[in-house]
C-alpha cells in the first residue's frame, strides 16, 4: 500500500483476551505439523500424519449451517502453538529476503513449498512470479482471497534477529505477513476442505508496491469463475488483532501527472522578444486550484497537488520550457477520472493564454495509475460479521476513508469486493511505525488471527452462498 501514512484510525486499547477459549476440537488437527524448514525429514512423517488428522465425517465439526463454533474451531486451529511458531518462521524466512516488485522468485517458492506439502493445487506462473490456488470442491462458487509479496527499496532499519538480509530492501509494509498468513489460510481450509461447499481461490500477487501486479494477475485470468475477493492489510494503527473496514470508497485513486510547457527562450531584460513559459506555468499551478475548490463537490473529498516545478537555471534568460508535475486523488471512479481530464484541459487552455504550448502524461504505462478501492456493502458485511464472530464485537470498528492507495483496486473494479485492515500496534514490543518507514515493524500475534480470518471469510462465503 501506498502512503500509508495519511491513514488515520482511530485507536482503542482493547486485548483480545477474550480470544478463543480452546475448544476441545483443536487437538484433533495440526498434529505434528511441519513446522521445520531446517529438517526435511519431518515433511514425509507429517504429512502422512496431517492427512490422517483431518477428521472426515465427525458430527461435532459439521459447519452445515455457520455458527460460532465454526469460527471458534477456525481460531483454534489457527492458534496452536506449533501453527503459530511456523506462521512466525515463514514471516521471518520471507522478512529476512525481502523481493522487489515482480522479482519474488524466492518468495513464491516457498509458498509453492508450502502448498506442495500440503497437496494443494495452484497455477502458476501468473505474472512472473503469482500464483492462484485453488482449495474445494473445484465447482461454483469461487472465491478469492488474496495477499501481496513484493518488498520495498528501504534499508531496515530495526536490529533484530531476523533483519532484512538484503541492503537496500526491507518489507516495510507488512506483505511478509500477509503471505504467511494467507499460506496459514491455505492449512486451516486445507484441513476443513470438506466442510467447503465451493471453491476459494488463494491469489499470491507480485507487485502490489510498483507495476499493478494486481492487474497483471487478471490479466492471466486470476478472477476466472471468482464472483467475491477478500484482502488484509497490517495497519499499525490498530492493537494487535483488531479488525477494521469500512463500506463503499475505503482508499483514494491516485495518479501523478507531468505537463512540459513550452514557450520561447530569450532575453530576460527583452521579455517582448520572447514567449514566457515561467508565468504560463504559475498561471496553470493557480487554476489547476480552482478544479478542487470550485468544480468538486465538497463532500466528496479530492486532491491536486503540484509537487514540482522546475524551469530554467540563467538568471538572466527566459527558458524555452518548465516541467511541473504532482499527483491527484479522489474517491470514486467519475471523480478520479475527471480529475485527470481537467488537470490536463486546465493546464493546456491555461498555457495557452500565454502563447505556450503543454503536453500531459500520467504514467498509465508505467503503472503509478491507481483507481480507487471501493468495497462492496454486501462484502464488507460479510467481513464485519465474520470479523466479529471471530474477534468480538469490540475488536472490530468502523474506520474513516484514508488518501493512500492499495493495487486491489484492480479487483474491486472488475467484481464484489471487501479490503480491511488488521492491527500489529503494540507499544511494548515497539510495534508503532507506519508502513513504508525504515523502523516498521509488526507483532507477530497478528499472523494466527489474520489467517484465521481469511479462512473464516472465505468458508463462510461459500458457505452462505454455496
Ligand atoms: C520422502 O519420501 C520419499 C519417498 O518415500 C523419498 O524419496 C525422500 O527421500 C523422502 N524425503 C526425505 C526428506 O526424507
Ligand atoms: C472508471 O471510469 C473509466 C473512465 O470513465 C472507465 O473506463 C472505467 O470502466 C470505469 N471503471 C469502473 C469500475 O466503473
Ligand atoms: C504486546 O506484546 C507483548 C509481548 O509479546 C504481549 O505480552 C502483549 O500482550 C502485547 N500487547 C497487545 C496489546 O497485544
Ligand atoms: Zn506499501
Ligand atoms: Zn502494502
């Protein structure tokens, strides 16, 4: 996700105490588990053992109707100790070698690892380094669960045991867990597929930082047959394991824009021989104002900033062209693409007041062209209703609409879909950095409830809709 940093939750300190009284069905799953990358002799006892574990026919875990059973039996697998210390390896393993945008070969490795160890099926690739697993009956309905892999360019800067191996690049927002905990929704569904009355379809991204892998990820028919998609995202706004979302416009389109102005170079001191692109630009910096003041409805929030301004360097020359540039948002479709068209309309009729000339890009084919993520109020329903059978009333809230961007807006345009954050705010462990700073960093108790909820979701989905 992008600038995070503009996000504004609202934070209550509620534990999660009341989390997940052991159920006695727990003990029935997970056993063994492989939990030991370092020794691969436990793969072959542990499948065989994990296989023999998934109960089949037993009455008590029969989810025919949903119920707070199976959310409590959900939690419960996913909170074992031996599940939660291997969530934590495969964070660490994918934290300590974080991959750039489209060059996760070693994480999609491991998430293949996993998935092969648990039989479960994928396609791959799917742009570059993505996959799609497919966990079910293999028939309707499919639903979508997704997480992104891809690091940022940052040196880490938090000392730890399991520090970024790699200078220059860190997963500072988060997408080591996400992964971990999309792999740990892979096992619980995997451990309840017969329980399943549909399909869910685990997507692994690449990309989601830079280059709209989420795009890419369509483009080869990662959403085939899927009518629903789910993500999570880490938000250190939130304690540990506390739920948020909220319905319709949830993170702004973004776009950037750079505009060359052209003019006529000359003398300073005889600006009549010249045509003076420096008072064109100004000019179009002062209008491209207007367009958020005077034409955009006040409730609907949007952005046009000029963030650069760059002409000639002669203090005694008029140049022959200025460059300015900056980025925009808005919340919805109409407005975000209106935007576009009027910061180009505005700054090409403003300039030519002045005798200049500008031409406009937006970076389209460079992917930094977001569209905005909006949920779905039918999905986000489901979300709050799973997220509070699965954390409490309390631990779930309602949160305000925040100017960063995420890629899964790509989904949330083509079909139904819900986008909500999960809390690692933990002052004790000094888990109070945004995303994208060199001192992010989460609580690591997040990964069992993070991939329960993605489990629980998808479950209950195909469950209610199946
Ligand atoms: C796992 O079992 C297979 C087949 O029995 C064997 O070929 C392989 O060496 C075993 N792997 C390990 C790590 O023991
Ligand atoms: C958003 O608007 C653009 C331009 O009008 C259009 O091409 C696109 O299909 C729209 N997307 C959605 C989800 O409405
Ligand atoms: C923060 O982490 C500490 C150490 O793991 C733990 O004891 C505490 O319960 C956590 N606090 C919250 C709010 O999760
Ligand atoms: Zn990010
Ligand atoms: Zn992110």
């Amino acid at each position: 996700m992008d600038l995070w940093k503009l996000g504004f939750f609202i934070s209550i300190s509620i534990s999660l105490t009341q989390a997940i009284a052991s159920s006695d069905l727990s003990s029935s799953y997970f056993e063994g588990g492989y939990f030991g990358f370092e020794n691969p002799e436990q793969k072959n006892t542990t499948s065989s053992r994990r296989q023999s574990s998934v109960p089949s026919s037993s009455p008590s875990l029969n989810c025919g109707a949903w119920d707070n059973d199976c959310s409590e039996q959900i939690l419960a697998l996913a909170k074992r100790p031996e599940t939660v210390e291997w969530l934590k390896g495969l964070r660490r393993r994918i934290h300590e070698n974080p991959e750039l945008a489209f060059e996760e070969v070693e994480t999609s490795r491991l998430i293949r690892e996993e998935l092969d160890l648990m039989e479960v099926n994928y396609r791959f690739p799917m742009a570059e380094t993505g996959l799609r697993a497919s966990i079910g009956t293999g028939g309707p309905p499919f639903v979508a669960i997704r997480a992104d892999m891809d690091a940022l360019p940052i040196q880490e800067a938090v000392e730890w045991e399991h520090k970024s191996k790699v200078a220059g690049k860190m997963h500072a927002c988060g997408h080591d867990a996400h992964v971990a905990m999309l792999i740990g929704a892979a096992k619980i569904l995997k451990c309840r597929e017969h329980h399943l009355k549909g399909t869910v379809i685990l997507l692994f991204q690449p990309a989601e930082e830079a280059g709209n892998g989420a795009k890419r990820m369509i483009e080869y028919g990662a959403l085939e047959n899927v009518e629903a998609i789910f993500a999570i995202h880490v938000s250190h706004e939130h304690p540990t394991g506390v739920i948020g979302s909220r319905p319709g416009p949830l993170l702004a389109g973004c776009g950037f824009f750079r505009a060359v102005i052209s003019g006529k170079e000359g003398r300073a001191g005889n600006p009549h021989h010249s045509v003076d692109p420096i008072l064109a630009a100004s000019a179009a910096v002062i209008s491209l104002q207007n367009i958020v003041s005077r034409e955009a409805n006040p409730l609907d929030s949007q952005v046009v900033s000029v963030a650069s301004f760059n002409g000639g360097g002669n203090l005694d020359m008029i140049p022959e062209t200025v460059v300015l540039g900056g980025t925009f948002r808005a919340f919805s479709n109409t407005s975000f693409y209106q935007l576009r068209q009027r910061i180009e309309e505005v700054i090409v009729e403003q300039v030519s007041v002045y005798r200049c000339s500008a031409t406009v890009e937006f970076f389209e084919k460079e992917h930094r062209f977001y569209p905005p993520t909006v949920n779905d109020e039918q999905m986000y329903n489901h979300v709050r209703k799973v997220a509070i059978d699965l954390v409490g009333p309390k631990n779930f809230k309602v949160v305000p609409p925040m100017m960063g961007a995420e890629d899964f807006s790509f989904y949330s345009e083509v079909i139904p879909a819900a986008f909500f954050y999960i809390g690692v705010r933990n002052e004790t462990l000094g888990s109070i950095h945004t995303g994208h700073s060199p001192y992010f960093m989460i609580d690591e108790d997040v990964l069992p409830i993070g991939a329960a909820a993605h489990a629980a979701i998808a479950e209950r989905y195909l469950n209610e809709h199946g």
